[in-house]
C-alpha cells in the first residue's frame, strides 16, 4: 500500500474478504455490479471520499476498473450504486466495470481516499487526472484487495 503519511482508513467488504475471492457476481461472468464497500476511521475533517478500483496485473498494464470522486463521506458505499462522479475507466465507459481477466488470477485494489475538500474535475476524466487533482488534498487512504481467475 502507498504510504501517504496520513491516517489510514479501513476497508473492508461483506461480499469478501481481504485477499481473498472476489464472488462471481461482482465481475464479467456475473451481473458485473460493484460490491458494497464498508470504510471506517474517516477522518471528522474529510470533506469527501475517491475511490479506484484497478487491476496492476493487467498483460497491457494496470486496468481500471472503476473511477469515482465527491463522494459524501460515508460509512458504506452500497452495491450496485453509484456513489459520486464517474470517471472513464480502461473499458471506456463511465460506470464500473468489473474484474474480467483475459487468463490467470489477478489481483484487484479498491483503493479509497479521503480528502479535506471535494474535487473539481470533469466526468470525462481518467485516472491520471484524477490522481493529479487529488495529490495534495489526500488526509486518509485505505485499500482493500480482492482476487479473481475466469474460468473458461
């Protein structure tokens, strides 16, 4: 995990646990909509919340899956929910999309950030710009990892 030198936030799932598997409904060989996500230890100053969802073991390089940032400091971000502004993941679209690996096992990161204000950013931004717009407001960070291997 990065370490931003801020608090640290605790993030966890009800659909899996911490390194563990990922439930097929949750990704491209189920209803591909987004596990609730449970998040403790937010700061009393954040004034909202980023998260990223992406896969480092992607053959093109790290994929993400899922970009959304002015998220209202919340203790749950409910399945199947769109919880802020969506930005455009590796799938080109603006919504998330869930772990789909061409071959093997791949680890995917549900990183959550929280910030001191909200970010102004356009929807149609990717995660480089988002992570620019983020640099210098971030006073929490947590992540949590799930796996996943396709069966064929």
């Amino acid at each position: 995990m990065a370490d931003y030198g801020k608090a640290r936030l605790a993030v966890s799932s009800t659909a899996f646990d911490s390194n563990e598997v990922i439930p097929v409904q949750y990704t491209c060989d189920g209803s591909n909509i987004n596990p609730s996500l449970q998040i403790h230890d937010i700061p009393e100053q954040a004034q909202s919340l980023v998260l990223v969802v992406d896969d480092p073991d992607a053959p093109m390089g790290t994929w993400d899956h899922w970009l959304v940032w002015n998220i209202e400091p919340t203790s749950e971000i409910k399945e199947n929910s769109t919880p802020g502004i969506e930005g455009i993941n590796s799938f080109e679209q603006h919504q998330y999309g869930g772990p789909c690996p061409p071959s093997g096992t791949h680890r995917y990161f549900f990183k959550v950030y929280a910030l001191d204000q909200m970010i102004k950013l356009k929807a149609d931004s990717r995660k480089h710009e988002l992570l620019v717009a983020i640099d210098n407001h971030i006073i929490a960070y947590g992540e949590l990892i799930g796996k996943y291997a396709r069966i064929h």
